[in-house]
C-alpha cells in the first residue's frame, strides 16, 4: 500500500518525496492504527490524510471548524481530479443531501465535514451506512479547554470511537503544548495513538530576549546595526505605541509604517501593501498584523512588548525567515511588561479556570524569557519537539543568545530577601519604585509621607544599584516570589516569598548583561 502512497504523492499531488514524517504517518494509518500530529502551520498535514484517505477503501471523514476554508480545500482537491465534497451550514440542504447521497454510493473520497453536523444523529447513522476509510481530526486543539480556540461541539467527537472503533483516526494541530497534548488525547481518546511531532524548530532562526533599558534607542540599535534596508516586523502591546513607536522610527529615517486595527481599512490595506511589495518596510504593528500574511524575506521580527504566551512568541516570531535565510527574533524585556501583563490578566474577563490557563501561560513566557539556558531547546520542548540530531551539541543550538554568550547568574539570595521583607514592612501597599526607593534609603515625598524612613529596612539595599533592583524585582515576580495587585500594580508577598524569607531557600538569579551587580556578584556560568 505505501507504494501507492508513492504514486499518489507524484501523480495526483506532482510532489516527488514525502517530507519525513509524512510517510511514516501515512503508513500509520493504512495499518489502520491512529495517529496524533503536531506540525507548525505549512508543516504539511493535509497529505497526512488525504492520501490515506485516497489509498484506503471508502471515504475519508475530515472535521473541520474552518467552514470558511473549505470550499477552497475542496476545489484544490477537485482540481487535483479527487471527489471532495463538504458539508456544513452555510450549504444548501439540497447541497447536503445530495452529498449525502454521494458519498453513500461511494462516489467521494474526502469530505469535510463541520464538527457541529457531527452532534446531529441522523449524520452518525448516515455515517454508518458509508464506507469510511479514516477520520481526520483537524485543529484538534479546539477540543482542549486548556486553550484559547477551545468548542464544546469538538467535545462530541468523543463519538467517533464509540460508534466507529474500526476506523483509525488521525487527529492534527499546530499549536499544542504538553498539557493540551495530554488532554486531546483523553478527550478523544488517542491513547493508542502513534504520536509525531515534527517541524518546531526554525534553525534560522536567531533568537534573543534582552533586557529592557531604553527600549527605542535599543531598538534602533538593533536595526542599524543588523538590519539596515531589510524588511521586518515591530510587535508592540497597544495601538498608541504602535503610532507613536512608527512615527518615532520615521524621524529616525527608518521606512517604517503603523498597522493596527484602529487604523482606517484602507490605510491599513495600502500599509501591508507596501509591506508586501516594497523591499524594506519595518512594520510597526499590533498582533492584529500578521495572520495570512506571507512574506519569505521578513528578515527580523522585534517585539518591544512581552507576548501573553509561547505559542504567540513562536506564533509571531516564525514569520521571519520563511524563505530558510538567516533572520533574528528580538526581543526586549522588562519589569514593566511583567507587571503590565499580570495585571491584564487579572482584570480581565472570564472564568477562574480560563484565568489560571492564563496566567501559567504567561509564567510560560516568563520562563522562556528569564531562562539563562538554550532558548530554542526550551521553545520547541513547550511544543514537544526535540533539537534534531542536526545539532552537534543535543543541549545547545548555538543560535540564541544565551548559546552565543553564555549567561552570568549570581546569588541573589540575601538581596532577595531584603526586596521581600521591604515589600512586608511597608504593608504589601506599595509598587517597585516606591520599594527601591526605601531600601536605597532616598528621601522623597511619599516616604516622608508614610514614615518609612523609620522602618527596619529602611536604606538596607545601597549596594545595588535602582537598575539591579529593578532586575530583582523582576525575577522576582518572574519566579513567582512576588504577586502584582492588579489595581496599581502593588506587590504582596505570597507562600514562595514566605520560604525564601524565612530563609529555607537560596536564589540564584540572571546578571542582567546591560550592568554589573556590586558587592554581591558571585558569576557561574
Ligand atoms: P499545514 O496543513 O500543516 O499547514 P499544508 O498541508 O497546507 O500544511 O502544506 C503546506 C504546503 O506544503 C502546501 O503548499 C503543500 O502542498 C506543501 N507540501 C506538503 N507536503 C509536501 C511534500 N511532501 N512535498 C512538497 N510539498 C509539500
Ligand atoms: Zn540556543
């Protein structure tokens, strides 16, 4: 069979070999065992199973909650002389029955089907009547509500196994960390599933997080120094930075143009325009940039905001250097973005659970963010993939800034605690700067205001600098030492922060490269 595998990869699709693992995922279900694939988007999942579908006898069932895509998957696959068809609501029921009726005479091979048609009991029993040679389970994601895309209608595709035991299933996605794996698996019960994760690492790919100091300047820095006259994209958070970031660059004599979703439709139709036809635009832009845009020579994506999460960071990062170039992802980062986030979180709408994924979500990126080891290691093991054998060193990629110039840590534990007891002796009422500025015992308004030039911790901290305890702090919050009142950003102490100051814990944190730490610098690498 896997040589008719072969010849419907020349003949129908014209393609000559399979990308690996494509063809150890087809053998998988032409055994007629199920399969689970992780793929970035353009990773090649269709052909996963559309030529099974196409070698195996009957039809092959694909759910789909694209309804909008795909009339076009179906086109592409008639134009490739397949019998595709699809059902979903936005057809005719007269175009549905007679599908069903197709299909139940066996003139179709592939159909796309909308996952709620499925809760529907008159599709099952048609269902059963047809000769079905596999379902595949697209953005399989959506079934996990350990996720943003979660649909209670995919939760009815537990139904499959039930009442079609004989017919292997291949469930794909392109985002899915550990914990969403874990739970497409039980929800759809994958347990015997062969699972292939694949295609996550972009080697290169430069990626490097730096600390935030002054973010403009180090930005066109960045660019005139690495980036002259190349094409690229700027994440910020908000729409204002967007403006006043593009605006800013320009005057610096840097081709550089806004895109969010406040801008007028035509002025953002006639920026992308220019992204995409001129050679070098820098797109200063909102997240709303990006989605469907597919440009080969973006040669660095920067972001001067911390994303909400890995799968955004990879997300947006993996627009740059589609075309297999050299290209950086770059990013500054700092206490402000922690705090920033946090607090975003916090105040934002939804359920207890949905602020939990959330949140560790973010602790994610936190991670990644304040990691002193390989980068690309950590990035692509959060989707559960491997550094490839490619590597000569199975730790290290050697194309992150961490592999580049190895990381200076320090131990940090004394200072630690004095950030802590400070935040304790001032009531857990205060923010960072109001913190520095007691422990390195200034005088200003506020403190005089609440006495706490009078407080035991008063001045203890002049041995670091405001910039080393604003790294502190981070790391602290970062770590989870510290949480963030999401009012004004107050810090309170939580059960961590009540371990390390009652001294049951040493910490080691990052030495922030833009300074050196006084007295207390005791570097390891
Ligand atoms: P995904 O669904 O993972 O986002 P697609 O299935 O749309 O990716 O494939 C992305 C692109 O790669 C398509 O243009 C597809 O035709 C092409 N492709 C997939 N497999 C192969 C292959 N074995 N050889 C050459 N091109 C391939
Ligand atoms: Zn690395």
């Amino acid at each position: 069979m896997m040589q008719q595998a072969y010849q419907v990869l020349n003949r129908t699709f014209g393609y000559q070999e399979f990308r690996p693992p494509q063809d150890q995922i087809i053998q998988t279900l032409l055994n007629g065992e199920d399969a689970f694939v992780l793929m970035p988007t353009g990773g090649g999942k269709s052909l996963c199973y559309q030529i099974p579908a196409l070698v195996r006898n009957g039809i092959g069932i694909v759910i789909s909650p694209l309804i909008a895509l795909m009339q076009d998957q179906v086109d592409a696959l008639t134009q490739a002389g397949i019998r595709a068809a699809c059902m979903n609501s936005s057809m005719s029921g007269e175009h549905n029955a007679r599908t069903e009726q197709l299909a139940l005479s066996g003139q179709l091979d592939i159909i796309y089907l909308a996952p709620e048609r499925l809760t529907l009991p008159r599709t099952i029993e048609w269902l059963q009547q047809c000769q079905l040679s596999l379902f595949a389970i697209d953005e399989a994601h959506c079934v996990a509500q350990w996720g943003h895309d979660f649909r209670s209608d995919y939760l009815q595709l537990s139904l499959l196994q039930q009442y079609f035991p004989s017919i292997p299933r291949v469930a794909l996605t392109a985002t899915a960390d550990v914990k969403t794996r874990e739970e497409i698996v039980f929800r759809l019960g994958l347990q015997n599933a062969k699972v292939f994760v694949s295609g996550f690492d972009r080697p290169n790919i430069q990626y490097r997080i730096t600390q935030k100091n002054t973010p403009k300047a180090q930005l066109l820095n960045f660019l005139q120094t690495e980036h002259q006259n190349h094409a690229g994209i700027v994440y910020c958070l908000s729409r204002k930075k967007v403006d006043s970031t593009a605006l800013w660059l320009t005057e610096q004599g840097i081709n550089a143009l806004p895109y969010h979703a406040g801008l007028d439709k035509t002025v953002r139709q006639v920026n992308q325009q220019r992204f995409l036809r001129e050679d070098a635009i820098v797109m200063v832009a909102t997240i709303a940039f990006g989605m469907g845009i597919d440009k080969p020579d973006v040669r660095f994506v920067a972001h001067l905001d911390l994303p909400k999460s890995i799968e955004a960071y990879y997300q947006e990062t993996g627009r740059a250097g589609r075309d297999g170039q050299p290209a950086t992802a770059w990013m500054a980062y700092g206490l402000e973005d922690v705090i920033k986030l946090k607090q975003m979180m916090a105040k934002s709408e939804g359920d207890e659970q949905f602020k939990r994924i959330e949140q560790q979500k973010l602790n994610a990126m936190l991670g990644l963010a304040e990691l002193t080891d390989c980068r690309r290691k950590m990035l692509i093991n959060y989707f559960g993939d491997q550094l490839s054998n490619h590597y000569p060193d199975p730790k290290h990629c050697g194309n992150c800034d961490n592999c580049l110039t190895s990381v200076q840590t320090w131990d940090a534990t004394e200072a630690s605690r004095k950030a802590l007891s400070c935040v304790f002796r001032t009531d857990q009422r205060f923010g960072v700067v109001h913190l520095i500025n007691v422990l390195r015992g200034k005088s200003s308004e506020k403190i005089k205001q609440f006495n706490h030039q009078n407080i035991s911790t008063f001045g203890i901290g002049t041995e670091l600098s405001d910039g080393q305890w604003r790294s502190v702090f981070r790391q602290l919050v970062a770590h989870g030492y510290l949480n963030v009142n999401y009012d004004y950003g107050q810090l309170s102490l939580n059960e961590s922060s009540r371990t390390l100051l009652q001294g049951k814990e040493t910490l080691t944190l990052r030495l922030d490269s833009f300074e050196s730490v006084g007295k207390n610098k005791n570097s390891t690498s």
